[in-house]
C-alpha cells in the first residue's frame, strides 16, 4: 500500500511526472559535502529505484565522487514544477555493484560511452580542443569493438533514511509527509507548511 511505503509513493509520483513533467522528469539535485562540511549541489539523473535506495551514476574522479568518498551522505530533491510537487530524500551512499554499473553501461549509448572515457570529469580543461582530441584518442583505440565501462565510473545509491513528499497547497497552506526509517520500518509524521 502506497499511504505508507514511500518508495511505493515515489514510484507513483515518478510515473505521473513521467506523463506530466516535459522534460527530464528523472532529473534530480543531488546535494553532497566535502571532510570539512562545504555542500555543492548539481543536476543527475535517476537511473535506477528499488527498495535498497535511489541510483544514479558517474565519474568517481568526479568532485561528487570525492566528497561522497570522505563524506557517504547525500540529499536529493526532484522538483516536479508542473505537478507542484517535489520529494527530498535523504540517506547515505553506497557504491552499486560492479554487475549493476556493467549493465547500465552497456544499455548508454556508444557516444556516451566514449564520452565516459574521454572526459576527465570536474578536472580543469584547457580549452575544447583537448576534450575534442581525447574523443578521437578513444573512438580509435576502441574502433568498431565494444567499448567496456572505465574503471573509474560507477554508480552510486542513496539508501533512504528520510523522504518527505511535498505538495503545493492554497495560500501556501502546503502538505508535507516525512517518512523515517527506523530499523526496518517506515515511520510518517506530517509537518507544517
């Protein structure tokens, strides 16, 4: 029953979105923090949902990927803005498995493929050309052959510990719901406004 599973909730959110969200309805902000507690925020794509947490994936070198190495906690906010709706979840972080990121890999198109091993994500780049020319280096040493995920990128779940569902209300009068995880189990309590 969805009154009380939120992933079963966010399962039905995502699938309305899906229909009523014109473009990326899987867009969400994934807020992470460094050792010393500086957050940074950017867009990601939701790639994967199950009970275990909410998957997306990317660069390890990356700067996400170093703050979630020496700090594994996350925040997500998807915004549904033609819904008026929005969930924020929040949980620590853990690597997907080495099967998991191999068959998201695969199912990438070729040119997203490529571009995971041409681009030295977050790092300085000197101009476009180098990123243009690293392309070419890689589109010839795979040729016409399958092209392996590097070994530097993977994915990355977000095992829920708080999801709160929010929806606009008249004169800002807005429902909240925060679901909690204790133990094993989902607990809800609404909030105000």
């Amino acid at each position: 029953m969805t009154e009380h599973d939120p992933i079963a909730r966010f399962r039905v959110w995502l699938a309305e979105a899906e229909v009523g969200e014109p473009n990326d309805p899987n867009a969400v902000a994934l807020a992470t923090a460094d050792a010393d507690g500086r957050p940074s925020v950017r867009m990601v794509l939701l790639k994967g949902l199950s009970e275990a947490g909410f998957v997306f994936y990317t660069n390890q070198h990356s700067r996400k990927g170093a703050e979630l190495a020496v700090n594994p906690h996350a925040a997500l906010l998807f915004h549904w803005k033609s819904l008026r709706r929005q969930v924020r979840v929040e949980g620590l972080v853990e690597a997907v498995s080495d099967a998991e990121a191999d068959a998201y890999f695969a199912s990438r198109g070729r040119e997203s493929r490529l571009g995971a091993w041409a681009s030295d994500q977050s790092a300085t780049l000197p101009d476009r050309a180098t990123l243009e020319t690293r392309l070419e280096d890689v589109k010839a040493r795979f040729g016409d052959g399958d092209v392996p995920r590097p070994p530097h990128w993977s994915g990355y779940r977000v095992v829920p510990q708080r999801i709160e569902f929010w929806s606009d209300g008249s004169a800002r009068l807005h429902h909240r719901e925060l679901f909690e995880r204790n133990a094993n189990a989902w607990t809800m309590r609404l909030l105000n406004p």
